[in-house]
C-alpha cells in the first residue's frame, strides 16, 4: 500500500475539515499517481471533494462506520478489517488524518508534497523525518509555483 499527502514545515496537513494548501502542479502529480489504482480515504475527506463525489478513473474505498451510508461510484467499506481484505497492494492512501494514521502501518511507500510554508492547522501527519523506519528513497525539488517552494519527498518504511 502506498500513500500520497501535501504537508506544511510541521506536517499539518488540514484545518477546518479542508487542506491547508492546494498546489496545481501537486494535484496534477496526484492525477498522474493514483490514475488506475483503488485510492482510500475517509467520509469527510470524501465530503471536500467537488459534490462531494468521488475521484473519477480511480476505484474509491470510503472508510464509514455508517451502516446505511453509500457512494454512488464508490465503495464503501465499515472496518479496517474489511478495507485489507479488498485492497489491493497497489493503493493509495489518500486522507484524511485518522485514515493516515490508521494504514500507515500497511504502507511501504510514502509520497510527500512538502511546501515550505507553515499554516495555522488542526490535524497533522506522523512525522516520517523523526521515524528511523521511514528513509527518503527520492527527492525532487525545491521547485517554486506563485511564489510557494515545494519539494516532492518519496519515503519508503523498512520496517
Ligand atoms: N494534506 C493532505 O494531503 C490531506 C489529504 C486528505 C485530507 N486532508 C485533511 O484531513 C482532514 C480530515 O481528516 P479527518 O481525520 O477529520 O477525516 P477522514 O479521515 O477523512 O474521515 C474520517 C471518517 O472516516 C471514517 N473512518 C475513519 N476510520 C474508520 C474506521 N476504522 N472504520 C470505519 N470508518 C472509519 C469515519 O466516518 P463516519 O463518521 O462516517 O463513521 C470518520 O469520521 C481535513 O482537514 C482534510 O482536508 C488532508
């Protein structure tokens, strides 16, 4: 399993039920990543999205503890049980921060947008630098977009 976050200098990566920062270039790499493969994320990260519909050209497993809640174009799945049973090694993890937190144990590769900037967040993500487990395998960037620096960091855990 893999996942994909943009994170700020100190790893936040949401306020209010939103991101902290949307980067054209990085959604466009995330386009380019998750194309084809099953992503996973949680309801409210599913709630931000345009309509609140899930992402198209992807098969999406919605994680819910909503017995009667469905997902026209998505799958959804009650337990973390039930999520390992049906996905496949090529996923992606996409959010929000309870479902980060919850698969990054199952995840081998970490693919990490971080932007040179620091904003006023209320939920985070583990902070892979700080992990021994967690090595950087690629580093591309700094690259600059209106102004921003970001740079595209690929961690891989060898635990
Ligand atoms: N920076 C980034 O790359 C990025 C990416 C994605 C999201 N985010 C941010 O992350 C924040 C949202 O994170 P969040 O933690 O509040 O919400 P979330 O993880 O997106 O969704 C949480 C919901 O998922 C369901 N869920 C989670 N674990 C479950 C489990 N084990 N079994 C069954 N259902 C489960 C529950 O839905 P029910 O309540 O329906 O039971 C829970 O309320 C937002 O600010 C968002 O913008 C940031």
């Amino acid at each position: 399993m893999n996942l994909i976050v943009i994170v700020d200098q100190n790893w936040g990566i949401g306020k209010d039920g939103d991101q902290l920062v949307y980067l054209k270039p990085d959604l466009k790499r995330f386009q380019q990543l998750t194309t084809g493969h099953t992503i996973i994320l949680g309801r409210k990260t599913l709630a931000t999205f345009p309509g609140g519909k899930p992402l198209k050209l992807r098969h999406n497993l919605i994680l819910s503890t909503q017995k009667d809640f469905q997902v026209d174009g998505g799958e959804v799945v009650h337990t973390i049980e039930e999520l390992l049973k049906v996905a496949p090694e090529d996923s992606f993890v996409i959010g929000g921060a309870s479902v980060y937190h919850q698969l990054l144990p199952y995840c081998h590769r970490a693919y990490v947008t971080k932007v040179e900037k620091t904003y006023p967040a209320d939920c985070s993500f583990h902070n892979l630098d700080a992990d021994p487990a967690w090595q950087i395998e690629e580093e591309e960037g700094p690259f600059c977009y209106e102004g921003l620096g970001y740079s595209y960091v690929t961690y891989r855990n060898h635990k």
